[in-house]
C-alpha cells in the first residue's frame, strides 16, 4: 500500500441529473467570475463561458449583513463618564472667560444628569436590545456563509444544491436572503 498516494474526494452528484461533470461550487464561480473580471488574462479552470461566469458571480455573491455602523455602539455609562471627565476642563474655562455663565452651565449639567439617571434604565436596555439584534444579526450573517459556502452550482440543469439532499434550486428562484429554500 502506497502511502504518499494522494486520496481524490468523491466527485459532488447533481441531485437532478445524476452527473458531476458541470457541478462546480458556487464560492469558486463567485471567486473565478471575480478574478476574470479583474485579470480577464488569467486561465481559467472552469467549464464555465466568462459571460456567464460574470453573471453568475454576481448572482452568486455571498451573503451580507448590509450596511453596518462604522462605530461600535459605546454603553451610555461609559459615555456619561467620559464626558464627566472632560467637563471640568470646560468648566474651569466657563469660570476664567465667562464667570457669570458658570452657574447656567451647572444647572444645564445637572439637569443633563438628572435626566440620563432618570432614563438610565431605558436607555441601557435599548442599548442592550440593540446588542442583542447586532449579535443575532451576525449570527445570521455567519449561518448564511457557512450554508454559502457548502454549495454547489450544477451548469447542466442551472441550479443550485447542497450536497447529501435531493433538492435542485432552480438559478432564477435563489436567494441567500431565503436560506429555506435549500
């Protein structure tokens, strides 16, 4: 027994049409559709014309969580002490340029903390709230990538499968944003 010989995986099956030479996966067409887009030079090892591999990549990018915020949502407490800390060098030029504002200056302040106190507890559950919606949000981006990235693209019948179930998804009916579909 020769062990330097390499093992081939077993060809992935097109669930329609029982063949695997034109089932490729559909993050290398998202890849290779990118890629011939860049470097059109670059040869290709797809079976798949560059036309339609471009329209294709497209079809097949991976899912996405949108739009997000480019600041991490900071917790309130630690906004208030931020600002508690820098307040008194504002304070201390309120006082040396303008004295007779420095009382106005302190009765806004302390109506400013009277308020966050009173609304602390709503305030730091909306922000817990939106926590949680950013985690489950990622969590679902993670889901759809991991299911994105387990399936194949059979050129033959146009459709998209995970391998092991018996279910083609027609090109024209795809959807990550409807991961029930596979």
């Amino acid at each position: 027994m020769n062990m330097s010989a390499k093992s081939t995986p077993a060809p992935i099956i097109c669930p329609a049409c029982g063949q695997s030479d034109q089932v490729e996966k559909v993050s290398t067409i998202y890849l290779s559709g990118i890629a011939d887009k860049r470097s059109p030079e670059i040869k290709r090892a797809s079976h798949i014309p560059a036309h339609k591999l471009r329209l294709l990549s497209r079809a097949f990018a991976p899912p996405s969580s949108g739009k997000s915020s480019p600041v991490r949502p900071i917790h309130p407490d630690i906004v208030v002490i931020a600002f508690s800390c820098v307040a008194p060098i504002f304070l201390y030029g309120i006082l040396k340029q303008q004295p007779a504002m420095i009382v106005p200056t302190l009765l806004v302040m302390a109506v400013l903390y009277g308020v966050f106190f009173y609304q602390r507890r709503a305030i730091i559950a909306k922000f817990e709230i939106q926590q949680e919606n950013q985690k489950r949000e990622q969590a679902r981006v993670e889901r759809g990538l991991q299911t994105w990235m387990k399936l194949y693209y059979c050129d033959r019948d146009e459709g998209v499968f995970l391998p092991g179930t018996d279910k083609l998804v027609a090109l024209d009916q795809y959807s990550l944003t409807h991961p029930s579909m596979l």
